[in-house]
C-alpha cells in the first residue's frame, strides 16, 4: 500500500484540556498560549471557564506564574489518559478504514523538520514496506519538544534529528541514519560568513554560542572551543529559535549543523575543521509498537540504500 501524508487535527475531548495541560506543563499561561499559537486572554478564559463549569481549583495563581493545585496534579494525570484514549480510538479507526495499516505518526518542526525521513521515503518509495506517515506538528519550545520525547507512542511516534544517544539512553530509543559535522552558523554581515571553510583560531575574537556542559551536545566540541583562550563560549541550555534570532541580532556565531543550515536566513551555515559530530537519525519509545518497529526497519534498510548509490 502507498504512504500517505496526513495532519491530524481531529480532537473528541474537551479542547480547553489542551490548555491545562499545556499551562501545568509550562508553569505558566503566557508560555502555554505561544505554544497553543493562541493569545494569553484566550488560554485563560478556557482554562478559567473549565475551572468554573467543573467547580475545580486547577491552579495556583501568582506573579511568577502558575503551579497545579494537588487537584490539578491528579486532573492532569488523568486527563492525559483521556486524551490519549480518545486519540488512539480515531487512529484505530483510520487503520481500519486504511485496510488496517496503522500510520506512523511523525512529529515535525523547524528545528526537527524530519526532511531527510521524509526525502528518503519518497526517492525509495519502491524499495520500503509501505509503512504510512501521518505528520504531527510540533513547537520547538524545549520543554515541549522534552515532553513530546519522553511520551513517544502516545501522540508522536518518532522525531527526527541530531542527538547523543547517551543522553537520551534512558528516556527514548535512538536509530542512527548519519553523522552530521558540528558547524558554526554565522551572521551574514559577518566577515566568517564569505569563508568556505573555518579553523579553531579562525574563531578568535568572536563570541560562541554553545549549549551547556551537560545539556546533551558534542563535550569534545565545546572543550576545543574552551581551550583557545581567544574564543569567548557563551553558554545557553537548550536550542530554540530564540537562540537563532539572538546571534543574528547581536552578531553571534552558533555552534550548529548542516541540517539546520536553512532554519534562519539571517545565518551562514560554514563548515570547520574539526572531526566532532553528533549522530542523526529517529528518536522512538524504549518499547515501539510492532508497525513503528516495521518502519524503523525499513528507514535502516531505505539509509543503507542511499549510502550505496
């Protein structure tokens, strides 16, 4: 059977549950209506009309934000499972209706945009199994993208893109397609971004924007910058598009890679010479369900393909 790229949008339950979700999630009404793509006055009158309808105190209201009550806390919990039940009854009936061929939901963003999966799907159409893809949007709030990971098989399935594997060894498990050199992106104003190529010294004088020990990227990349006393390491915790705009802004260079060369025009993507990667591929629940592992097999066979041409 052929794949088939769908969106889904379908929602059984109560759609203000997105809300308390996301606000207990988040910590806050502001960061859980962005990731909603709605307005704060929006997100508080659903979360507010729920509380009132259902005569619950959800949460604890302050200045710094908002905290779920211990009611909130158990609501959450459970709503959860309401909602992924709801979800798993539209799917199981997709499938039915497919011939009973149940879709691999694909979570994709900016940042994830999952376009090597999806490019390797379609050049070798003919040699995969016919295992579906249905496209999940998602925001590339870290602490959303966090979440989606640590609940793969609920509404996501698999994300695409670069990670270390030991970071993420006891959350989710990984199947590596590549390796993707680490790279420096480069405001266009600057003098590195006409460069073919970088050295280490290439970088002195310049700040680097670099995640944090610890937070999952290349320690070895981060050390080769740190010993050359001319480069200025500038930490942040997690990639977003903020981190993006905020290099181009203030003319920072970005320790990034060439699968996200196209996520801001305002950066360079340039090449350095150095060895260090990170590993590439599809991020899946410890324990995939048969047809995700059907389609982890295939991707493995469909990257060993293009490897060979």
């Amino acid at each position: 059977m052929s794949h088939r790229f769908t969106q889904s949008e379908a929602r059984m339950y109560d759609r203000r549950l997105d809300a308390v979700i996301a606000s207990a999630d988040l910590g806050s009404f502001g960061k859980a209506a962005e990731r909603l793509h709605i307005s704060v006055p929006a997100l508080v009158k659903q979360v507010n009309t729920f509380e009132r309808e259902h005569h619950l105190t959800l949460f604890h209201r302050s200045r710094g934000g908002v905290e779920p009550t211990i009611a909130g806390e158990q609501f959450v919990e459970d709503a959860r499972a309401i909602i992924r039940q709801c979800d798993e009854i539209v799917r199981r009936a997709r499938a039915a209706e497919m011939g009973g061929d149940m879709p691999v939901r694909l979570g994709v963003s900016v940042l994830r945009s999952g376009k090597r999966i999806l490019d390797l799907w379609q050049h070798g159409a003919a040699r995969h199994g016919g295992s579906r893809l249905e496209i999940v949007p998602m925001v590339d709030d870290y602490a959303a993208f966090e979440n989606v990971v640590r609940h793969l098989g609920e509404h996501v399935d698999v994300v695409v893109c670069a990670f270390m594997p030991q970071w993420w060894g006891d959350v989710c498990g990984t199947l590596r397609i590549e390796d993707q050199p680490l790279a420096v992106a480069v405001p266009r104003d600057h003098p590195l971004a006409l460069r073919r190529r970088l050295s280490v010294s290439d970088l002195e004088g310049n700040r680097v924007r670099v995640i944090a020990r610890g937070h999952g990227g290349n320690e070895d990349a981060r050390d080769a910058l740190e010993s050359n006393g001319g480069i200025e390491v500038v930490d942040f915790e997690h990639y977003d598009l903020s981190v993006f705009n905020d290099c181009v802004e203030c003319g920072d260079l970005l320790l990034s890679k060439p699968v996200w060369s196209d996520v801001h025009p305002g950066l360079v993507t340039v090449p350095v010479d150095w060895d260090f990667t990170m590993q590439y591929g599809v991020m899946h629940a410890l324990e995939p369900s048969a047809h995700v592992r059907r389609f982890l097999d295939e991707v493995t066979e469909l990257a060993a393909w293009d490897m060979s041409r």
